[in-house]
C-alpha cells in the first residue's frame, strides 16, 4: 500500500483478530488497534490518530454487536455503531483515504421471501440492527470513497459466537433445543479477513467500484441446520464424546429481547462479480474452526 500502512480498527473482535492475523502472514504493513487502544466513537482520538498514521487505507472492524443488550444499551451501541462510522469517514474524508466499513444482515427486517440484494429496502427491528444502518448512512453522506460490506451470522475460533455457544451447550446436555424458523448465511471470519484483505489489495491497484456490497458463506441454512453440523462435525473428529439431540424449536418458543430476522440470507452476486471473489462455503470454515478447537483442546 501507499504511504505506511492500513489501519484496522476493533482488532480485538471476531474479525478483527483474523484480519490482523492474516495480514501478519500475509506481510502487510497493518498497524492493529483494539476498542481499549482507539474508541472509534471518540471524534478526537479517531482524527489525531488517521492524521498520525495517514494510513493508505483504514478497515473499519469496530462495532457493538450484543444485539438483545443493545435494546437497553442504547446510547453504547450508537456510539460505536452509528458515531464511530461518522467520525471515521470524517476524518478519512480530510486526508482523502478509502475506507472499508463492515456491516449486517440486521439492517433488514426478514420479511423477504429470497436473499437481499443491496439495493433492497432497509428496516431493522432493534436497535443493534438501527444503529448499523445509521452507521451506513453516515459513511455513506462523508465519504464516497468507501467499501460497506454487510456479513452474517459470523463465527471463528476467536471470540463468542453460535459454534462456541452450541459445544459448550452440548458438552454439558445431552440434548439441544434450537430455533429452525430463521434462515441466513453463517459466514467464517477468516473468510471475511481474507475477503477485506483482497478489496484493500483492489483499492491498492486503482479499484473504484465503491458502493455497498454483500459477503456470506454459502449455503443458506437455519440456526437449527448450522447447529446439527456443528454437532456432526464436533462428534466426527471426537470434539464430543457423546450423541446430542438437536431439537427444532420456533422463533415464538424462544423469544429474545430483540426480534431476529426470519429471514438474514443475503444475495453476494455483486461482490463476486465485481471483485471476482469465489464465495466461501461455511462448512469447510467450520471444519477448520473445529479443527484449530480440537488441536487446542489437545496440547
């Protein structure tokens, strides 16, 4: 890249962390800042440090994403999710620097019967889901240079996540109860490192297409299907010891203090065609996941 370095923002969280790691192997020059080095929903500290740094490009990771808390924690999530998008692409705006800024499936309500394309219309049913679109539409009125990349249902083995949640579960019940009436794409966050560290290569070569786009793991599936492979995979290389039942439930039978999508699938032709990205399938990144948790488990 031009000039020093990208700069990565919430380098602490699920994807964050595998974008930093991957840009290490990978030789990037990457400076990694996590929420306790760079409050991103602090306009202060985000302009004096993109001034100190003048990064090529800034990767923005950071975002509050405990989607029932956010329905009491108001003002934390707009911070990190709505403030932080402004002043980040405020002060990339100032030096002229792209910026790739990561989104969600939440910003739609699930009332669609197939996958969301980009240009759908958007209506979030939380306050999580609000405060990303805001976050969007702040980037979006600061900086035309700029990636919005909206993921789904992510996992990686840092972190917590729905794969974490459903070994520990199973380690400790010999059945599980999980909600088969939503349907969306579980996307692997090495997967979505790898993706960001590709655009930002297109932006190094002169790439324009700026916009927003959609990346998933493919095939679509439910909460219910992605929970029986993970039990499958987990008993196949001995990550459990013992057969789970994994009963399908509905949404009703399960509520939450924020009201999921019914339907998060999200339709990636834009980005695969434009950047010529081959999307990923979420079973071999869960494989790999598994893989990495059973070799830890083992030392």
């Amino acid at each position: 890249m031009k000039k020093t370095t990208i700069l990565l923002t919430g380098a602490g969280g699920q994807v964050g962390y595998e974008v930093n790691r991957l840009a290490q192997e990978k030789k990037y020059m990457l400076t990694a800042l996590t929420r306790q080095q760079l409050d991103i929903g602090d306009s202060e500290a985000v302009a004096q440090v993109i001034s100190r740094l003048q990064p090529a490009l800034v990767i923005n990771a950071a975002a509050y994403t405990a989607v029932d808390r956010a329905e009491q924690e108001v003002a934390a999530a707009m911070r990190a999710n709505r403030q932080g998008p402004a002043h980040l692409a405020a002060a990339c705006h100032n030096l002229q620097i792209p910026l790739i800024h990561l989104s969600t499936d939440y910003v739609f309500d699930g009332a669609k019967a197939g996958a969301y394309a980009e240009d759908d219309a958007t209506a979030p049913t939380g306050v999580y889901g609000l405060s990303k679109w805001q976050g969007e539409e702040e980037v979006r009125a600061r900086l035309p240079q700029h990636l919005i990349i909206r993921v789904s249902w992510v996992f990686g083995p840092h972190g917590h996540n729905f794969v974490r949640t459903m070994l520990r579960l199973a380690a400790e019940r010999d059945e599980l109860r999980v909600v088969a009436d939503q349907r969306g794409c579980p996307t692997y966050a090495t997967h979505i490192a790898a993706m960001l560290l590709s655009l930002a290569d297109n932006i190094r070569q002169g790439s324009d297409h700026w916009g927003t786009y959609h990346f998933c793991g493919q095939p679509e599936t439910s909460w219910h299907g992605f929970a029986e492979t993970i039990i499958s995979e987990a008993l196949t290389i001995g990550l459990l010891d013992h057969q789970i039942a994994v009963q399908p439930i509905t949404t009703s039978a399960y509520p939450t203090p924020a009201r999921r999508p019914v339907n998060s699938s999200l339709d990636c032709r834009r980005i695969s065609k434009t950047f010529e990205l081959q999307l990923p399938s979420w079973q071999e990144g869960l494989q790999t996941m598994l893989a990495l948790i059973n070799q830890e488990q083992r030392k």
